[in-house]
C-alpha cells in the first residue's frame, strides 16, 4: 500500500525542497488544522454537544453570532497565542484585533480568519468551513497595529480553508499550487488526497443567489441571463446552477469540478461593495482559485490587487474558471 503522506510531512517536505516556508510558518499551519480538527469534533456533536443555535449577541458587522461562530473563534485564538509563531490575529467575528497576549513570545505572522463561514447552515447540518489568510507583519520593532493588516492580498504567504462537510477537508496553498487533505478521523490526522487542484478554464456551472436577481448591476444580469438562455441563447450551451450558501462549501466544488462562484455587489445595500469581507473571505479563496489556475475578480480588478483600508472591508467577488470571470470582466467594462 503506498505511503500516506501527512499535513506534516507535506509541510516538512515543502520546507526541505524549496526553502520558502520557514519553519515558522509551518508550525502556524500545523496549529490552525489542529484548531480546524477541534472545530470539525464540535460541528460534529452538533445539537448533542448543545452547540447549535444563537449565541445572543452580534458581530461588528451587525450579523447575529450563532454559539458555534463563538466556539470556533475562540478555538483558534487559544490554538494560536501562545506558540510564538505570531504578532496578532484578526477575525470576522472580533471588532479589532487581537494582539498576542504579552506573557507569550511574538512571532512574525498574522493570521486573519472567519472562523466559521456559512452560518446560516449550521442548525441544519449543512457544509460550513473556516476560512484563514496569513500575512507578514511589517519588519521593524513597533508594536502591531491594525493598520499593518491592511495588505493586499498578494501579499498572503499562506492561505486556505477546512470544509466541515461528509468529510472534513483541508485545503491549502503557500504559493507554488494548490493541495487538499482530507481528515482521518480514526488517525487524527489530515492526510494528503490531491496535490496541484486545477480548475479547467471553461464550466457549464454558475453559483449566485438567484433571490437578488432583481437587485444586480446589468452586467451580472446579462451574464446570468445567458447562461439561463442555455444551448439556443448567445452562449449555445446549457449552464447548471448551485448555491450553496456557504463560501466554502461553493468553492471547494469549484476547485474539485470548476464553476464560477458570484456574490456580486448589489443594490440592496447600495453604498457596501458587497456582502463577502475582502481580507478573510475574498483574498484567501481568491489566491486559492489562482494558485489553481483559475481567476478572482470583483468586476473591474483582480481581487488580490485590491489595497484595502478596513480589516472588515467588503467586496464584490467573482471567482472560478478563467475564460467565465474574464467574460465578466469584459461585460463590466462594456457598461462603462
Ligand atoms: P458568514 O461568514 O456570516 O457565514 O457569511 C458569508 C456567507 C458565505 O459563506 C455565503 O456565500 C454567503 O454568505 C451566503 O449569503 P446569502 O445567504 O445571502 O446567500
Ligand atoms: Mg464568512
């Protein structure tokens, strides 16, 4: 039977071969899969470990919290803080960030997450995830501020997710590919299932909540109209539709079969961007989809090229196969 090959002989191997994850860097990513197993085990207990339902208070987005978005950032919070791999960490459900408490050796790193993506889905045992990007801190010796989050995201040195669903699968990338593990439950361990994911260029799928047609900008519009229009429209083939609420959920089915993933601004809150946060959300499935061949828009720019000046910033975010985000692309810059 062949070898498997583990999370850390992956990392370890990494490091080895070419040099550019410093050790640091891999010990953070070994911690948050850690963190990402413990917050699997509780999802899994779901209402037998009373983890289910609302926690009663808000987010600084004004989102109500549910008991597992609380339990999950607070899994990886305790999991980071104290191994001296980073500065401070950020996440969409603390309003500012998180320093690492002073009784503990800084590191170099921050860690930006949401801790658990898709809530809507967790009372009815639907795929949800944690979603993380990491960043460098600036090269000197202030202490952090929240300003030294606001990077682009091609800046990232590491990012990935962990989809709760019918497995529990890892999937990561530090700039060269992109790779997935999947958990084994019976060894506690996360173990390599598919290196250098690639999304073919072309799809016959689309993922967009249909319920805020009414609310797009008119190139959204033309360009869910035509993939409806199927084999006799402009298109001359027949498009498939997902949604599945949750980004992960949504993106790993894109990194596995393709698809193009849209939460695109529109008119419902007229003056946001969007609803998804650029810096958790955006930028590290963004970076994802490009290490996997495929490409990250919010219409006008490659999402990672935006500079942001907010950490709970919005955006408008289209992501998946090339040619279906260029055509995207092209149609905003037609209605302008
Ligand atoms: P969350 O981070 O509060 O869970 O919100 C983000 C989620 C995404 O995972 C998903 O794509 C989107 O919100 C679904 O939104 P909607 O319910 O408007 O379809
Ligand atoms: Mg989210």
């Amino acid at each position: 039977m062949p070898h498997k090959i583990s999370l850390t002989r992956y990392l370890v191997e990494q490091q080895r071969m070419d040099g550019h994850i410093p050790s640091e860097l891999r010990l953070l990513l070994e911690v948050v899969a850690r963190a990402c197993k413990t917050i699997s085990q509780a999802v899994n207990k779901g209402a037998l470990g009373g983890v289910l339902g609302t926690a009663g208070s808000e987010n600084v987005q004004g989102e109500v919290q549910k008991k597992l978005d609380i339990i999950a950032n607070e899994v990886l919070i305790e999991a980071n803080e104290w191994g001296g791999h980073l500065a401070a960490m950020a996440s969409e459900e603390m309003d500012g960030i998180y320093l690492v408490p002073n009784r503990y050796p800084q590191g170099e790193y921050l860690l930006l997450f949401d801790p658990l993506d898709g809530s809507s889905n967790i009372d009815v045992n639907v795929s949800i995830g944690t979603i993380f990007s990491v960043l460098k801190k600036p090269d000197d010796d202030r202490g952090v501020e929240a300003a030294d989050f606001l990077q682009a995201g091609n800046r990232q040195v590491a990012a990935g997710y962990c989809v709760y669903g019918p497995q529990t699968t890892l999937v990561l990338t530090v700039g060269d590919g992109v790779a997935m593990f999947t958990l084994d439950r019976e060894q506690g361990s996360f173990v390599l299932t598919q290196e250098n994911v690639q999304v073919p260029p072309d799809t016959q799928e689309f993922a967009i909540n249909m319920s805020n047609m009414r609310h797009w900008a008119p190139p959204v519009k033309r360009y869910v109209d035509e993939c409806l229009a199927g084999k006799t429209g402009p298109r001359g083939k027949d498009f498939n539709m997902r949604w599945v609420a949750s980004m992960v959920a949504d993106v790993h089915r894109i990194l596995t079969r393709g698809g193009v993933f849209l939460y695109p601004w529109d008119a419902r809150e007229p003056t946001k961007p969007g609803k998804l946060r650029l810096m958790y959300e955006a930028n590290p499935m963004g970076w994802l989809i490009e290490q996997a061949g495929g490409a990250a828009s919010n219409g006008q720019m490659r999402i990672l090229d935006i500079q942001p000046t907010q950490l709970h910033e919005r955006v408008s975010v289209m992501l998946g196969s090339k040619n279906e985000v260029q055509r995207l692309v092209s149609y905003h810059a037609e209605e302008e």
